[in-house]
C-alpha cells in the first residue's frame, strides 16, 4: 500500500522489478494509497505480465476528498466550540460515511471486474467518469434553480444526507443560510450522482444521451425515495400490504427482478 513518495514512482521503466525472477509480483495487489504513484504504462504492464490487481489512486483516495468537504462544510455550520464539544461523535460519524463510501467503491470496482473484461484500473475511472458525466449535468441543470423554487426543495434532502450525523444535528437548520447557493448546488449534484452510479453501476449512466441526463437523475431520485417508503412499509410493518403498494412491487419484480438478482449488469 503505497501511501506517499514521489509521483510515477512506478514507470514504464521499471515496473519489471516489481517481479521475482519466476515472473511472479512481490505481491499480488497494490492499493494506491498515494497519488499518481504508478504510471498507465506501468499499470497495464504489471496487469498483463504479472496479473498483479491495482487499486488505482482515484478509487483508493476517494475518502480523503470526502473527508476534506466534511471539515469545508464543518467550518461554516459550526462554532469552535460546538465542534470542540462534539469532536468524537461528528469524527465517528465521519469514520462511518467513509466506510460505507469505500464499500461501496470497492463492491462497484470488484463487481465490474469480476464480470467483464479489464483491469481494475480501468474500472475505475469508469466509475470516476460516470460520477462526473452525471455531476456536471445536474450542477449546470441547477444552474438557475433558486433555494425556493419546488425542485430546490425537492432536492435539498440530499444535502444532509451527504454530511455527518451530528452535524446535521447541530447545525443542520443552518445550512441554507451559512452554505452558499452554488455550494449546496454542488453538494446536492454530487450526492445524487454518486446514489446513482454506486446503486446502478457505469453502464446504465455511459448510455444515457448527455442532454437528458439531468432530467433522468432527477427522475431516478423520485422514484428511489417512493421505493425506499416501500422497502420500509414491508421492513416494519407486520400488516398486509396495501394493494396498491403490492401492485408497485409486483410492477418492480416483473420488469427487473431476473436482472437485478444477477447483479452483474
């Protein structure tokens, strides 16, 4: 796990020491904990030759971004002292949204891998690409979308879902007077387009034609929070279901329960 050390540390010139003299790697998998530690053609030769599996830089540090805009967001809901005073929770709380981001990086990346062709290199910035198509036509979607227009409100939610536990908390009631618009903008674009791309996967997003990709997002986000009123109802309730819940889900089941049990798509 190479976590610092000078960029392309590993090159085309001499990623071949990285093999023993039978051709075998001195190990069979390298997490770049550091940035741009390894070069492209270093990747691909270590893959090709020594079938050596590489956690690329973009899916290994993902974490540290997210643990950046945590202490941004941090800074401008909080007083020193509220977060003086609850430092171990809203750090415990930040552990937990990096865990359940790496796991969900890692399930994408090693599912894609596993079922098709390609090094995980490749899959990743897949993934990083299909974030960033979705991200950047919802941001320029809401361009002009104002904090009381409908879909602004609508959308709001997913601010807080992006943020620490006890933050929200605290300072929750804050955020649409201390973020600032773009800002919130940028949050909600970026927490709708990673549900996406980690619920869904690449492919459904790479097919999707550039200017109807905002609008689909939105759509898909309607729908997931109906879904998740169901997967509630049927999680808690030990009541019949209502018919016309049973009916949603008979609909769900038969049109893409067969591919979604697969899993691979």
């Amino acid at each position: 796990v190479p976590a610092g050390g000078r960029p392309n540390t590993i090159n085309a010139d001499n990623w071949r020491n990285f093999l023993g003299p039978d051709g075998k790697p001195s190990s069979p998998l390298i997490v770049e904990g550091a940035n741009i530690f390894t070069t492209p053609e270093a990747r691909q030769g270590l893959f090709d030759v020594g079938k050596v599996a590489i956690v690329k830089d973009s899916s290994a540090n993902k974490c540290g971004v997210v643990t950046s805009s945590c202490e941004v967001a941090g800074s401008m809901l909080l007083s020193k002292k509220e977060f003086v005073d609850n430092k171990p929770a809203i750090v415990e709380d930040v552990l937990v949204k990096l865990r359940n981001l790496a796991r969900l990086e890692a399930e994408l990346l090693f599912r894609e891998y596993s079922n098709y062709p390609g090094a995980l290199p490749h899959f990743s910035e897949r993934i990083s690409a299909a974030i960033n198509k979705v991200t950047d036509a919802i941001t320029d979607a809401l361009e002009n979308v104002q904090p009381e227009d409908p879909l602004f409100k609508e959308l709001f939610p997913l601010i807080k879902e992006g943020l620490p536990a006890k933050m929200v908390e605290i300072g929750g009631d804050r955020i649409g007077k201390n973020f600032p618009v773009q800002y919130q903008r940028n949050a909600i674009a970026s927490a709708l387009a990673s549900k996406l791309v980690y619920k869904e996967g690449i492919h459904l997003v790479e097919i999707q034609p550039a200017d109807q990709i905002a609008d689909r997002a939105f759509q898909y986000y309607r729908q997931d929070q109906k879904i998740q009123q169901l997967l509630a109802e049927i999680k808690n309730s030990n009541e019949p279901l209502k018919a016309e819940n049973k009916a949603v889900i008979l609909d769900i089941l038969s049109r893409g329960g067969a591919r979604a049990s697969l899993n691979i798509f």
